[in-house]
C-alpha cells in the first residue's frame, strides 16, 4: 500500500473496526449494555457502530479502548480478530501444553509485542 490514501481507507474501515469493537467485548465478557453506558450512549446506537453503520470516531475508539483495556491500534488495524482469537484458543489449551511449549508461547507474545510497538511508532509516523 503505498498511496497514503489507500492505507488511511483501510485503517479506518468502519466494518471492520466494529467488528473488532465487538471481538474484544466478547473477549472481555462485557454486554453491549455495559461499554454502551460506559460510552454514555444507547445500546441501539452503540450495537450500530458495531455493525459498522455508524462513523466511529477517534474519540470514541479512545474512550472505547481504555475501558476494555486494550491498545487503540488492534482497534484500528483490519482483522486483528483472527490473530486475537487464535492466541485465545491457545490459551484456552493451556493446560495441555507443557512448560517449555507454554515458555516459548509466552516469548512469541513478547516478540509480538515488540513488533506491535514497532509498528505503532511506523503508523504514528505514517499519519504524522
């Protein structure tokens, strides 16, 4: 992607980042009720933004991202649901894993995270 424009479209697909709003409240366990006071909006308005039919705004993703913890930039990026709910999976098999696999598991999630905040200072540069 190298005309700034096309990756500005992707970033901010509203389908998908609705899509990745409800990944991670279900990821978390919490209703739509629940972020949809937290945002203090209807559940109707907030389930809309979720299904990508109404603009989400950086505001809204901010306000969004600190109450299910999670970084703005996994909002942002398109389907970031796949790799969550791979990782989750894996969590879930934990037990079936035996201490070095749950080690090296535990690596590549640092290694994840570094290149995730590599990526970030690229994207805020990007946009700057």
């Amino acid at each position: 992607m190298s005309d700034p424009s096309q990756f500005k479209e992707a970033l901010l697909d509203n389908q998908s980042i609705g899509h990745n709003m409800m990944t991670f409240r279900k990821l978390r366990s919490l209703k739509a009720m629940e972020l949809a006071f937290h945002l203090g909006i209807s559940e109707a308005a907030y389930t809309k933004y979720e299904r990508g039919e109404t603009k989400i705004t950086v505001e809204l993703i901010k306000r969004y991202a600190d109450y299910v913890q999670v970084d703005p930039i996994y909002i942002l990026t398109i389907r970031p649901g796949q790799l969550i709910e791979y990782f989750y999976e894996l969590e879930k098999r934990k037990v079936q894993m035996d201490g070095c696999q749950f080690d090296a598991l535990i690596e590549i999630l640092r290694q994840l995270k570094d290149s995730n905040d590599a990526l970030k200072s690229l994207i805020k540069e990007a946009i700057v």
